[in-house]
C-alpha cells in the first residue's frame, strides 16, 4: 500500500483540481490554489522532486480529476515473457503505455507491442486492472490502473523504439532487473500464471 503522506497529496490535488475547473468565486479559486500548493510542498518534501517540476506535472491536468490508465501487454513464446529494456531507467518491462484517446485497451497494447518490440500481436486475454497503489511500486503523484492484456503473436520481428534499448524473451526463473515503475516481480509471475493456467480468473485491484 503506498504511504499516507502520497494519498494525502493526492486526494488534496484532486479537490483542488475539481475546485479550480468549478469553482466560479474568486476567493474560493484562491483558496483551492493554496491546497494545489500544499499537495506539491508534499510531495516535493517527501520525493525530493523540486516545487516547480511537480507542479508542472499538475498544470496540465484539468477537470475533474480521474485516475490514469497504463496498459501493458502480456505476450509469450516459447514459454518466455516479452520484455522490453526502457531507455528512461535501465529497467525492463512488459510493452505498454498510457492509454491513448480514441484507443481500446487492446488496441493500445497491440499498438505499444508494436512501437516497442516490432512484433504484430493480437489481444486475446483480460490478466488483470490492478491498482498501483496496491503494489510495491515507487511513489507517483498520479494515481494510476493498470491494464493487462494478454496477446498473441502473429508476425514481425524484434526490434527497439525510440523509447526502447533492447528487446528480449525471459523465462520465468531468469527475469532480468525490472524498471519497478512499470511492473513489479510479483505482476510478472502473475502473467506467467494466467500462462500456465489458461483458466485463471482476471485478477484485480
């Protein structure tokens, strides 16, 4: 579970955020800027982020404030997992993204598999809509669902993107260090269950 200190920031972020697009009385748009300030003084305390960045990370974020969605893509061969080595951090991680407007969550996987490992693939499964907070992930100051979708490989060829450095088959026993962000140890061995049990029910939360 993350700590109370980045719930905190986050539930004070979100009234503010809802505050500031409805909010029409010039007092109370003051009032919800000063609990915007004191989300960031949170975080920026607690992670060591300066004001400035984190509140750039907020500023482009309006209405009211809803969780967003990461979607990754499971994808096997020959009993390995498809990973791919993100240029951002060094670590590895399933093929995936930000959901994208105008996208299913399948089609953001078949999409992000594509641009990040030159495989065509094509969704076949639901494994799981996990809540990050829920996992041992770093702190975000997002709060964030995860998507995971099992595909099937239909054709092309390994092959970095421009976020991508690498592009390779684990098995399960020998995972490679992971960009902890995006996936954890334990959603891993998850994928490989729904791999070994085709009859697993979707995880969630």
């Amino acid at each position: 579970m993350e700590p109370k200190w980045l719930e905190w920031a986050k539930q004070l972020q979100a009234i503010s955020q809802a505050g500031l697009t409805y909010s029409k009385d010039v007092y109370d748009l003051e009032r919800f800027e000063l609990i915007r300030d004191m989300s960031v003084e949170i975080l920026a305390e607690y992670t060591k982020m300066d004001n400035k960045t984190i509140k750039e990370l907020f500023a482009n974020e309006t209405g009211y404030a809803t969780p967003k969605v990461d979607v990754r893509a499971v994808v096997f061969r020959e009993n390995k997992i498809l990973m791919v080595k993100e240029n951002s951090d060094g670590g590895w991680s399933l093929p995936g993204g930000w959901g994208d407007i105008g996208f299913t969550p399948s089609e953001v996987a078949v999409k992000e598999v594509k641009e990040e490992s030159g495989f065509d693939v094509k969704a076949t499964k639901l494994v799981a809509v996990l809540d990050k907070k829920c996992h041992p992930h770093p702190p975000s100051p997002y709060h964030i669902y995860k998507i995971l979708i099992q595909c099937e490989i239909v054709g092309g060829k390994a092959s970095e993107g421009i976020e991508t450095d690498a592009v390779e088959f684990f098995a399960e026993n020998e995972l490679p260090p992971l960009s902890i962000d995006r996936n954890t140890e334990s959603q891993i061995h998850l994928a490989f269950k729904h791999l070994h049990n085709p009859q697993e029910p979707v995880a969630f939360d």
